[in-house]
C-alpha cells in the first residue's frame, strides 16, 4: 500500500457508496404506473480524489454527498420516467455533474416489477478518466 504523498495516482482514491436510497416516484408504462408512485431503490458508487480533504480535515474539501443525495431524491421524486433507463442515467449525470467526480456507477432496483422476481435494476457507469471506469 503507497504511502501518502507518493505519486501513485490512485493516492487518496475515495470511493463513496450511498446504498439502499428507498424512494418513490412515477416509472413505467402502464396506466397504474403512471397514477401510482412506486418504490424504487437507489444504489451509487462515486469515486473521488480525497486528498485535500484528508490533509486538512475541512468539509470545504471534500465531496458533499449530502448534497448530492438532496439533488437525487429532489430530482427523482419530482419527476416522472418511462424507463428505468432513462432514471438510471438521468441520476448518473447528475452525479457526474460535480466536477470532484471522477467515475461513478448507478444502480436502480424497481422492486416486484416481475413476477417471481424481487426486483428488475438497472446499472449505468460514467468515468472522466478511463482508467477509472473498472
């Protein structure tokens, strides 16, 4: 493991995972879809490079995931989706939107959307780099 301050470029690599986001929005086609609102859950990973936050302790220079949460959930539950697809990237560039962001992955659960099945997701990844996009 590198000590900090070398020149390993994946120094100081933060990975945030905000797992289970429980929401409830409008997706899908059929006609109780789009009256209903349904529950879906929100899986992301987001990596960042943490450096400054970790050599000055200032939440100033880390990633707010508070926020970017607050943006998620503002953005989902207001909003209605056809597609899984659709919400899946529109949460994704969202995400990406904040330029700390270097790569992130975004997984959507719609729970008991098949039968036999506890849910149908959908996941979608972005990175700046591409070395980043493992």
């Amino acid at each position: 493991m590198p000590l900090h301050g070398t020149d390993d470029p994946d120094n100081d690599l933060a990975v945030i995972r905000i797992k289970n986001l429980r929401l409830r929005t409008h997706i899908g086609i059929k006609e109780d879809e789009i009256k209903n609102r349904q529950d879906v859950v929100i899986n992301a990973v987001i990596r960042y490079y943490a450096d400054r936050a970790v050599a000055f302790n200032h939440i100033e220079q880390a990633l707010n995931y508070r926020t970017i949460t607050k943006e998620v959930i503002a953005h989902v539950e207001d909003n209605r989706f056809l597609l899984l697809e659709r919400m899946t990237r529109e949460v994704l560039d969202l995400i990406m939107a904040h330029e700390p962001v270097l790569a992130a992955q975004v997984e959507i659960d719609k729970p008991h959307a098949l039968r036999f099945a506890d849910s149908v997701s959908i996941t979608l990844s972005a990175a700046r780099d591409t070395r980043l996009g493992r």
